[in-house]
C-alpha cells in the first residue's frame, strides 16, 4: 500500500513520523508523496486539514487517517501511543470508509472566477471592521448583512468556529451547509434573522457584498485578502472527503469528548 504522510513539525510529531515510516516499512507500506492511497496526518485536526488541501486534487483517490498528538480530534482517531495497533489493522482488515461533505465556494471578483473547497468552513471578512452584504437563497433576496463577519460551515466544520457563534452541531452524514452570522447589526436598515440558517445539499446562498470592499476571505485556515468581489457562492460539493476507519469512533461520541466529558 503507499501512503503519504503530513506532521505538525513539532518535535514530538516528527518522532512519530519517523517511528510510523519505520513500522510501515517493516510492514510493506511504500512512501508515495504524489499518488498515495492513504494520507496519514500526525499532529492534530490543524494538521489534517493542511493534509486535505494538499491532496484536495485527489480525493476519489484517497483515504484519510489522522493521529492526535494531544487529546482525540475530530479528524483524529487515533493517539500517539497506538501507531503499532493502527498498522497491525492496516495490514490485516479492510477500513470502512466514511464519507463527510465538504463546502464549494465560487467567488467571482475583477479577476475573474476562483473555485474553492473546504472541510471546515468558509470565512468572510472586511478588512475596514464592518461587513456589508445583501444575502441571497435560492437566487432570491433574503437578507441585508451588516456586522463583523459571515461564517458558512460544513457539518464536520460545525463544532468549530459555527458552535462559538451559536450554530447548531449538524452529523457530518447530513448533505448541508450552515451560515452563521458573527456580531450583526440590526436596525430599520439593515435586518437579518439572528440565528443560524442550515441549507440542504440542493440549495445554494450568495453573498454579495460591495465591489469597492477589501475583504478577508477565509478557506479553512488559509486566510486571503481580496477586493473586487462582486459576489460569492457557497453550496455542498459534489465531491467529500474519505476517512478510513479501522475502528468505531461515532461523531456523537467525539462531541461529548470534546464539549461535556465524561458522564
């Protein structure tokens, strides 16, 4: 089997890198950095995320499996003492891949059209402090933002930077995008729900805010400064990522880890 694998570059995560190339070698496992099968992440949720939009080119092709140097992540399933476990089941069981869904955002600027995915979620900014921008559903007009910011969030992405918002946990088997507004302003001008909005796989929002704007536009945890923007479309990809799971890990489980603790 080839794999590639990514680290967090910290030196506890570079010593399992190099202690998991040398279990994979004994076990038949080829390094392969431009057509692997597996995609192995070691360090944290951070990390694999870099992993994703490293091979984001590739993923019909390829499997995830993350390996948490600290505590179990959402991306993560495994910890830094279980390397020699997760190989042996590499080697002798087929994984169940899992699919979770991912987030397409086309932004269509002075510059012409850029296409994006995301695994998390989607993040706009103004450069200036207050954001402007009339909201649409379904190409029909729906709401006039003004505040700090507009964060669209895959159901995987939901327990981030969406939940500190006020937005809903969504399973990751549900085909959705949610918005969540960040510090709106209402008054008789400018009017917005209030709440979190979650769109089925089918519908699709655009946001269009003023050309004349500079803009900070986020796409996971890469940040870029854009400015003549004239509109912004978010919907579920077509495509999603695959982990391989060679143990039950179940979504409900990681959020009560994460979020409540033990009972």
């Amino acid at each position: 089997m080839n794999y590639a694998l990514l680290d967090r570059g910290d030196r506890l995560s570079r010593a399992l890198s190099e202690e998991f190339h040398a279990l994979a070698k004994a076990r038949g496992f080829m390094i392969n950095e431009h057509s692997p099968e597996i995609v192995v992440s070691i360090g944290g949720d951070g990390t694999l995320l870099q992993a994703f939009h490293r091979f984001k080119n590739q993923l019909e092709q390829v499997s995830f499996i993350g390996i948490h140097t600290g505590h179990l992540g959402f991306y993560a399933d495994w910890k830094k003492d279980e390397l020699s476990e997760l190989l042996d089941l590499m080697v002798s069981s087929e994984p169940r891949k899992i699919q979770y869904p991912l987030l397409h955002v086309e932004i269509s600027s002075t510059a012409g059209k850029s296409e994006f995915l995301a695994l998390n979620e989607f993040t706009l900014k103004s450069v200036d402090g207050t954001l402007v921008s009339a909201v649409h559903i379904n190409d029909e007009p729906f709401e006039m933002f003004r505040g700090d910011g507009i964060v669209i969030s895959t159901p995987s992405g939901s327990t981030g930077y969406n939940k500190s918002l006020g937005g809903a946990v969504i399973h990751p088997s549900l085909e959705a995008l949610q918005i969540a507004e960040i510090a709106s302003i209402n008054n008789r001008v400018y009017r917005t729900l209030g709440s979190s909005v979650i769109l089925p796989k089918h519908h699709h929002c655009d946001i269009v805010p003023d050309p004349e704007e500079e803009l900070f536009i986020g796409i996971d945890h890469l940040v870029m400064q854009m400015s003549g923007v004239s509109s912004i479309t978010c919907k579920v990809a077509d495509s999603k990522i695959t982990f391989a799971r060679h143990r039950p890990f179940p979504f409900w489980n990681r959020v009560r880890e994460a979020f409540i603790g033990s009972i």
